[in-house]
C-alpha cells in the first residue's frame, strides 16, 4: 500500500468522524439548508475539474473537463447563493408579533 | 514566480478546509448559519482561484467559458426557483455533482491510458461508476419530483436480484481494472452499469420516499468528489467529499427511523406495490363513514380554539399554501389563539421542506416544532389543522400491526378536541393507505384546494 493511499484513508475517515459529529448538531430545521450547503461544498470537485479543462489533455479530455468544469460552477456558486437564500428567511418571532395583535371583538 | 505562487495551493485547500467545516459547524443554529455559509464560499473562492494559478493548468481557452456559463446557470437558477421546487432543485444538482465527478474522472483516463498508476486506477473507477450513478438516479428522482416520470414505483420480477448483480458486476470490472488499468473496455462498461444502475435504483422507490432517496443520493456525490480526491491526490476534495457524504448519510438514516422503516426496506422495498394488503382492503370497506364538514363549520371550530396546532404536509407545498396558512394562523393569534405548528421529519419530499416554506412565509422559527417536542401537547389542543398530510397523522401507525406504516411515529392528532383535515379528495394517499383518523367522531374533513380552502377559512375567521 502506498504511504499516498494510506494518508488520504487518514484524512477520509477522520474528516468523515468529524462531520458526523458536527452535522449530528444541525437542528431538523436546518435540513434543506444542510442539504443545499453541502451540496455547494462538494462543488469543491470543480478543482479537479479546472485541471481536466485547462491541462492541456488532449480535445476529447479538454471538452469533458469544460463540461465538467460549468457543471461543478452551477454547484458551487448557485449553491451557497440558493442556501443564503434559505437561510435569510429564518427569522426568530419579532418585536412587531410577538404578541398579539389586538383583536376585533 | 508561478513556482513560488503553485507552493502556496496546499495552504489555499487547507484554508478552504477549514472554510467547509465552520459552514457545518455554525449551520447549528440559525442565528449564525449565514456566517457559515459566506464561510464556504469564501474557502470556494480561495480554492478555486488557487488552483487557477497551479502550474498544470496550461490554458485557461475553456475553463473561462465554463466558469461564466456554470455561474449564469447556477446564479439564476439560485435566484429565480420558487422555494416549493427546492427538492427538484437540490435532485438536479446532485446531478450536476455527479456527471462533473464521472467527467472529471473519464478524462483522467483519457489523458493517463495505460500508463495510470493501480491505486489511481482503483480511485477512478470508483469516481466514475458513482459519479454516473449519482447522475442518472438524480435525473430520475427529478423526473419523479417534477412529474415527468409517475412518482409511482415501478418494479418488475427479479429487480433486486438484477440491481445486486449489476453492483457485484461493477464490482468485479473495478479490480480487473486495477490489475491491468490498460483494459479500457471494462472502464466505459463500468461507468456504463454505473448510468443503468442509477436508473434501476431509482425507479422503484415511491415519491414518499424520496426524503431518504434524495440524501442517498447526496451521499454519493459526496463519495464521488471525495474519490476524485483520491485520484488527483487532493485533500480539499477528499475532506469535502467526506464531509458531503456523511452528511447525506446521516439524514437518510434520520428520515429512514422517521418512518421505522429499515434502510434496505426503503432502497429495495418499493412501497405501496406487490401483494395486495389485507388491511388495507379491510379498512376500505369503512370509508363511508367519513365526516364531511363545511368551510363554516371549521370556521366555527376554529373561532372557539384557545390553542391551535398545525400539521402541514406535502399537500401544502403543491398547493403553495404556505402564505395562505401564515394568514390564518396569524388572524387566530388575533384573536388571541396560540398557533403552533408540528413538523414531522419526513414531511415534504425532502428533510426539512416544510420548515422551509414556512420561513419563507415568514412563520417565524420559534413557532416549528417537532415531533417529540409537541406530541404531549395534542390532549391539551382545541384544534388541529391537517394541511395536506396523510400518513404522519394516521393512527394506524400505532394501532394497527397489520398497516404497512405501523411503528411509524406519528402525531397523535386524534388526542386534541377537533381535528380539521383539508383534503383535495377521499382518495387515500400518496401510499395508497386508509387513514382511520377521517373516520373519528371528532374529525372534520373540508374537501377542495388546501389554498382555497384555508383562503376561505381566513375570510371566516377574521371577518
């Protein structure tokens, strides 16, 4: 086995601990935005998609990376913009309806 | 001094790293969810701007155009789609994720051919079988979501067995691969079951469980960018990856105990189809005895309620009912009425749908609650207003061992005084079972459009 192989097990599996740990914490509340923002997250592969593009592999390699490239874009910026979205209507009771409103009676 | 600048591109990953995981952290609450989230995009922006600089990238003739493309796309998409299609919205990326790792990965293939080192050969064909599988099933859960395929689960004699001999199929081309990765037939054959298994995978499962599906689903593009980051050799795609997937891991577990159903019992159990039930049918017969009420009648029930819960459901998000419930619920408190409203996990399509529609109606947070936290509150109710939800209020969940829900937790809406139902028709739900709360002496079921119906019951309380 590779020491290259057995470091990036090292970083998986610790990485994978860790977000258990802190997505366990995330309220039922939050779940879309979750799902939204980790998805932006894993937009992340649009690193490995700038190279495919850019690294001069030949046409064929070059046409998959620029798709692959506008694919992992769509993800990374529509993501994080589509979860503040979300997260901006998340709004605690205000001052203006924290009580009732008078009623007609 | 491109060398000088390509050493710092380590520091840029760890940077975004960390980026990633305050975004999870601080998503813990939604006072500083925000924060966390501007987080991420900040650690995107330092990853993508470094790697841009990294000597491998000769030419920047393609990436230009993706990266304007891909940011028009995703910005208008962000910007523009209503918040009752966020379930189609988060299927189709899940599907971009997939198809731009399976990508990524053929031309990494192309490029390297047989000189490819095993174990990048091994991380590969992982990439490339999830990443398409990912693609096609997300396609699919879409089309589902959206309609254009029945929501419906389709089965045929067999298909578990076939869907497990096209995995272990998989299975077996990935380490012929990585004995001789030269063997590029079995590679495209590889990336070729990963598509038809995304479809058969996918097919079966009903729309009600498309909650589970759909964070599956984000698990394995998660899997699928972090074994990316195994072939590139690159750990800001393997922590985020492992960070995707965790998470989606976590949530179909979640949604799959909200329903008390197994994990494979929901992949390969294909609801509401097969053998007839028997209690099904059974509970048929005693349909007649449903109680049908007007829109006055609730008016008039409502009117009299101190404290009032509300049960939304998938019925509200086709509906688009949410700014109509947020009106009356409002008009009650008015009248001096506590509204609260009970959200059950797997509600909606999608973890956390219904507490999304509300906010974007502006019900504020505080008012959401959930299943354990205010089913003791139900004997101490006047009312409950059942907005197109069928199966997280049916008794049977409890009563009856026969039900193919029972075990499920559910709300025990029967408890509280008078229990409203808005209904679009008698027909049973979405899984095509009887709910015997319709028939209880203290339900009332108003029929018609959720949004007309509570529409009118706002016209009714406030004026």
């Amino acid at each position: 086995m590779s020491a290259e192989l057995v470091f990036g097990l090292y970083i998986f599996v610790l990485a994978g601990f860790l977000g258990n740990l802190v997505i366990s914490k995330v309220p039922p509340l939050l779940h879309t935005p979750l799902m939204a923002g980790t998805n932006a997250i894993s937009g992340i592969s649009l690193v490995g998609s700038l190279v495919a593009a850019g690294g001069g592999y030949g046409q064929v390699s070059t046409w998959l990376g620029f798709v692959a490239v506008t694919c992992a874009t769509i993800n990374a910026v529509g993501g994080f913009m589509i979860t503040d979205r979300m997260l901006k209507m998340f709004k605690k009771r205000g001052p203006g309806s924290a009580e009732p409103k008078p009623g007609k009676h | 001094m491109p060398t000088d600048l390509t050493s710092f591109i380590p520091l840029a990953y760890l940077i975004a790293s960390v980026c990633f995981i305050l975004t999870l952290l601080l998503l813990s609450s939604p006072k500083h969810a925000r924060l966390g989230n501007l987080l991420g995009s900040v650690g995107m922006l330092v990853a993508v701007v470094a790697t841009l600089v990294h000597r491998d990238i000769i030419t920047y003739k393609w990436i230009v155009p993706g990266l304007i493309v891909g940011s028009m796309i995703g910005a208008s998409m962000a910007a523009w789609i209503p918040m009752t299609k966020m379930p189609e919205r988060i299927a189709l990326s899940h599907c971009f994720g997939g198809l731009a790792a399976a990508l990524v990965g053929v031309a990494e293939y192309i490029h390297h051919g047989s000189e490819i080192h095993r174990f990048t050969m091994g991380a590969l064909g992982l990439e490339v079988f999830l990443g398409f599988l990912t693609f096609t099933g997300s396609l699919m859960a879409y089309g589902k979501l959206q309609g254009i395929i029945s929501g419906a689960p389709l089965t045929y004699k067999g298909q578990n067995y076939s869907n497990i001999a096209m995995f272990f199929a998989a299975l077996v081309l990935l380490v012929l691969l990585v004995r001789d990765p030269s063997q590029g037939a079995l590679f495209y054959a590889m990336g070729g079951l990963g598509l038809a298994l995304g479809v058969l995978f996918v097919l079966p499962i009903g729309g009600a469980d498309m909650p589970v599906v759909i964070s599956l689903l984000n698990s394995y593009a998660g899997l699928a960018a972090s074994a990316t980051g195994f072939a590139l050799g690159n750990y800001v795609l393997i922590i985020a990856g492992a960070l995707d997937g965790t998470s989606g891991f976590l949530l179909s577990l979640k949604m799959s105990k909200a329903m008390n159903r197994s994990f494979s019992n929901v992949l390969f159990g294909a609801f509401g189809t097969g053998d007839a039930n028997p209690a099904t049918a059974a509970a048929g017969a005693a349909n007649a005895t449903y109680n049908q009420a007007t829109v006055e009648d609730a008016v008039q029930v409502l009117e009299a309620s101190q404290q009032v819960i509300i049960v939304p459901g998938y019925g509200m998000a086709v509906s688009q009912a949410q700014h109509a419930v947020r009106d009356l619920a409002q008009a009650l408190e008015a009248k001096g009425a506590t509204v609260k409203y009970a959200i059950h996990p797997v509600a909606g399509r999608m973890p956390g749908h219904m507490n999304v529609l509300l906010a974007e109606a502006n019900v504020p947070y505080d008012q959401l609650f959930d299943l354990d936290e205010i089913n003791d509150e139900f004997p101490r109710t006047d009312a409950v207003l059942v907005v197109g939800a069928n199966d997280v209020v049916n008794p049977a969940a409890k009563t009856n061992p026969q039900s193919p829900i029972f075990g499920m937790p559910v709300f025990n809406v029967e408890a509280a005084r008078a229990v409203i139902v808005l209904k679009r028709s008698f027909n049973t739900g979405f899984s095509g079972i009887e709910n015997e709360l319709f028939g209880k002496p203290n339900t009332m079921m108003v029929l018609g459009d959720a949004k007309q119906t509570i529409k009118e019951l706002f016209a009714g309380v406030k004026g």
